[in-house]
C-alpha cells in the first residue's frame, strides 16, 4: 500500500468515525452542527434554549473534529448505545 492510500483510508476511517458519533449524538438527542467558529474556540457541548448542541469548527481538521464530538458524547449516557468497541476505547482515552 502506498503512502497515498494509506492517507486516503486514514481519512476514509476519520470520516466513518465522524459519521458514527454524529449519529450517536443525534440517538441522544443532540443536534451537530458544524460552523465557523472564530479562534480559539474549539467548539463542543452546549444548550441552546432546550437543544443540545455540539458544535464543531468547520474548518478543522478530521481529527480535531472527531477530538470534538467524543468530547461531547463522554459528556452523556452511552450505556444503552451501541457503538463500534473501538469508538468505545477511544472514549475510555
């Protein structure tokens, strides 16, 4: 494998990482949204009237996207989820 596929997989899998816990988030009843958020602010759980909302800088990187919505989901209940075991590890970290 190339270096130039094993950079497309690692995307590919941030990205299905991304989905899944976008996903997760919406089972509990928060809504993502992503937006351009002025520096520093890295974005994350927030109330907005009575929605939760997390939301994620547009322009960031894969990585610190995801970073951001595991953030938030240890923030809730995820007993009675399912997730994939390893999104659960990387919620342990």
């Amino acid at each position: 494998m190339s270096a130039t596929e094993r950079e497309n997989e690692a995307r590919r899998s941030l990205r299905a990482d991304i989905d899944a816990l976008t996903l997760a988030l919406d089972k509990l009843g928060v809504l993502v949204r992503e937006e351009p958020l002025p520096e520093p602010s890295r974005g994350g759980l927030a109330r907005v009237g009575p929605q939760r909302v997390c939301f994620v800088p547009r322009d960031a990187s894969l990585d610190v996207k995801r970073s951001v919505l595991l953030d938030a989901l240890r923030r809730l209940p995820t007993d009675e989820l399912f997730l994939h075991p390893r999104l659960r590890a990387l919620l342990a970290e």
